[in-house]
C-alpha cells in the first residue's frame, strides 16, 4: 500500500462525516495498523489465523517472502539466526533449518523464559521440520535459554504490520518484538553487526511513515522481504541502546519474568532500574474481533448494544438502534393425528374431520364442556407373544448373525427375535405367534404354526459356513416376561 492509497482512504473516511463538521484526527500507529488489517482482509489476502485484527497478518506468499532469505549475503554467511514465532514467519523459519541454521526462536510473550533454541534430528522430513516450528512444536520442543546465557545472534527475523521504505517498523502494538530486542541488547546478544529483517506483503509496505509516531525504543529493519521484492534500506535508522525501565511498569515485570530476573541483575550493576509509576506502558490497540464458530451460519444484523458500534459504524447515528430482543421460545402441542376415513362425531362432540381440521362442539348445556390441555394418550404397537424361546450355544466366534439369518430363512425357521451374542458364542431366538389381527384385515397370508420339536432337530444338525465343524446346542428357555432383543430386519 503506497502513502497515495493510504492518503487517498484516509480521505474517503473523513469526507463521511456530516457536512460542515471538521475533525482533528490524529494520525498514529494504530491509524497505519487498522488500514492494513482492513485493506488485507477486504483483499482476502491472509489466510489462518482470522481475523487479522490485533495479530501479525499471516499473509498470502509467505513461503516466497521466506524463500527471498536465500538470495541474501547475510544469511548465507550467518550461522545463529532469531526468527518471531508469529505464523506468518513459520515458512522462514523452516528455510533457516532445511539450511542447516542455529534457529533461536522467543517465547511467546515473554511469559516463560526467553529464548527457545530449536534443533531437528539428522534425517529429519520436511513435514518432522514444519512440525518442529508450529507453535504447538515450540511449545513442547527446544532447549530453553535465559539471559545468563551467552548466544551471538547474527541475523534476526520479525514479523510486521506495516513497515517503510526507509526502515520504519510497525508491530501489532504490544511491545513484544521492541522488548525482545531490548533484551538481547542487555545479553550481548546482538550489535550493530546483526541484520534485522522483516518480511510482509507488498500491501504492507509504505513509501514513507511519518518520523513523528516512532519513539527511540522501536526497531528498525534493514531489509524487507515481500512475495516479489527484496527491498534494502540504505540509511540505517538509529536503534535502541537497551531496555528504558522509566517507560515500563511493574505490572509488565509481573506479566513477563524475564524482565524481572534481567531487573535484578542490572541493579547488582548499580544500574537505575527505576520504572514507571503510572501503567501507561503498553500501546493502545484494537481488540481481536472474535468469531464465535457455534453461530457461524448466522450473520449479525444489529450491534450488540447502543453504544459500541463496528468501526464502519462509528459516524452513524445511533437514535434508531434499539437494543437486541430476544424471542421468547415458542412451545407446540402435537396434533392427534387423524385418518381420512375419520369423520365428525355424530353426538356433537368435538373430533377432527376429513381434512383436519377441528370441528367445534355443538351447542349442547346439558355437556360438559371438555378440559383444555388435556393430558394426551400414547399409543404403541401391540407386540406379539412369544410362544418360545431357544438358547442356541456353541457357535463360532467368525460367525456373524446374517449367516445364521440366512441359514435359518433357507430352512423355513427363521424366528422373529434373535438376541445375538456372538461374542460368547450364544444367541437367543425368539418364535411368536401369528398376528390374528393382521390375518383378519387380509395384511398377510396365515401361516402353519412353527412346532419347536422340528426347529430343534434342524438347529441340531445345523452347521453354519462351508468350512464349519461344529454343531448347535440347543436348550428351550423358560418363559420369562421381559427379554433384551435385537430386530432381525436391521440387521
């Protein structure tokens, strides 16, 4: 994004204003951050993580911005290399592996330790090296360094937001990276012989940034790596010469404890560590919108409340947004349901006619005028009876209840329950009674009763598979009044 884009947008946004309204907007980092995060995300230029709102865009071309590190003298000749954990350096940190680079990568915020120095073991794949550098890999990899550690650092790798020409950074405003370096500063970690890097989108990249927003313990960057460009900064900015205790608070030494233990070591010095009495430290920026995925398919159609509106809605007037209303959940009575066949009742009752529909009662006082919300009747098929029941035993484990089905269906036996218990080589058959009821309405041919002696004697010389052996036991159980059954026609 060039300034003329950025100028040109920021003029579109003021001329929305009401007319003869003037506003003195000031112009910061966090103005240069959100345009970014607006113009990547309407440009569909990240991918995951989103929103790109308060985090370090993981730009479209990330693995060609990483691959541009090749090109480079200085990361040819350098051996000890730092690179951010944000995703979007993930591609560069697996170049400085698959080179046979010392990869030291900084705790995520600070909260735990300080550095991470990342190793692979010898004949290690692509997909063990990608693995290794993700941010669960760091979490539970690596060798933890702290700052009595002696580590050189030859080249260093950051994420940003926006970034200059000139070699003006912009971070995500939470101080990380300008602490980060402040610390390694107090480890002699680094000097003015480290190359500082950044690689970002083309859309990322401004011609200039104004001189007035940067402050003396921001980092700049001596080249920056895009998709399709190497751009080098030919005039070296000034850089930090430290950590300035006076600009920090105690609350941020509580948060990070690397800073507290480099806080002690710097008084034994006779160092002033004096900080910061009121909790100003940290940048103003915008929140991460959050995305709550259990409402994904449901856009939002209203603000959540009056007075906090998206950033596209801040000019707009508020008289007529009314907070949400939620509904109340509505609650239905199941309707009887009602034959065609079914006709109005002839004594005046209330019934349901052909079509559904509910015939009103007849003017009757000698009626009782029926309850409302009446309790409603369940009704269940009748099952049929059990006549009887067999234990077959002695079965194989490798058979499986359709070879048994079809056996006893090829044999004219086939029961009406089977309870299967492969697993302990029995199962249960269950022979019911004809449905009288169903004979009657024509619903199925009659059929001869199933005498037990002859499913016996069948069930005895039965052997189930080509390359069975064995023999069925069979015992006849007693009657019992409730069984655990499986339906056949599932199975």
């Amino acid at each position: 994004m060039s300034q003329t884009e950025f100028t040109e947008n920021q003029n579109q946004s003021d001329s929305s204003n009401s007319k003869g309204e003037e506003k003195d907007i000031k112009v910061g980092k966090q103005t240069y951050r959100r345009k970014v995060w607006d113009y990547l995300e309407k440009n569909k230029l990240t991918n995951f993580p989103k929103p790109v709102h308060g985090r370090i865009p993981n730009f479209k071309g990330s693995e060609e911005a990483a691959a541009k590190l090749l090109e480079l003298d200085e990361f040819k000749n350098c051996k000890y290399i730092e690179v951010n954990p944000d995703k979007p350096q993930e591609a560069a940190r697996i170049v400085v592996l698959e080179n046979q680079k010392n990869l030291y990568v900084p705790v995520p915020r600070l909260k735990e330790g300080f550095l991470k120095y990342i190793t692979i073991p010898e004949g290690a794949t692509k997909n063990d090296i990608k693995n290794a550098v993700s941010r669960r890999g760091l979490e539970h990899n690596g060798q933890t360094i702290g700052i009595t550690d002696q580590i050189p650092i030859d080249l260093l790798v950051l994420g940003s937001v926006a970034v200059s020409k000139e070699g003006y950074r912009i971070g995500k405003g939470r101080g990380y990276a300008d602490l980060e370096f402040a610390v390694l500063l107090e480890m002699n970690a680094v000097s003015d012989k480290t190359t500082v890097i950044t690689t970002v989108h083309d859309s990322q990249v401004f011609d200039t940034l104004p001189k007035e927003i940067f402050k003396e313990y921001d980092v700049p960057v001596d080249y920056i790596l895009t998709p399709t460009q190497i751009i080098k900064i030919e005039k070296r900015l000034d850089r930090p010469i430290g950590i300035l205790w006076n600009i920090l608070s105690q609350r941020r030494l509580n948060l990070m404890p690397i800073l507290k233990a480099l806080k002690e070591v710097q008084e034994l010095k006779g160092k002033d560590t004096t900080l910061k009495e009121v909790d100003t430290d940290v940048e103003s920026y915008e929140p991460r919108r959050r995305f709550n995925y259990r409402f994904r398919r449901f856009k939002r159609r209203r603000p959540l409340s009056e007075t906090k509106n998206s950033e596209s809605q801040g000019e707009e007037n508020n008289e007529n947004i009314h907070p949400r209303q939620f509904q109340k959940k509505k609650f239905f009575r199941r309707r009887k349901i009602v034959r065609k066949d079914d006709k109005p009742s002839e004594n005046g009752d209330t019934s349901f006619g052909e079509n559904g529909n509910i015939t009103p009662k007849a003017n009757n006082t000698n009626q009782q005028a029926p309850r409302r919300n009446a309790p409603f009747t369940l009704f269940r098929r009748n099952k049929r009876q059990i006549d009887f029941s067999l234990m077959v035993s002695n079965i194989e484990k490798n058979v499986r209840v359709r070879d048994l089905k079809n056996a006893l269906i090829e044999r004219g036996i086939k029961p009406n329950v089977i309870t299967w218990r492969g697993y302990k080589g029995i199962c249960y058959l269950h022979y019911a009674k004809a449905n009288a009821k169903a004979v009657k309405n024509d619903q199925q041919q009659p059929q001869s009763p199933i005498i037990v002696d002859d499913v016996i004697e069948i069930l005895q010389n039965l052997k189930i598979g080509s390359e069975s052996e064995t023999t069925l036991n069979v015992k006849i159980m007693e009657p019992i009044s409730r069984i655990e059954t499986t339906n056949v026609t599932a199975v």
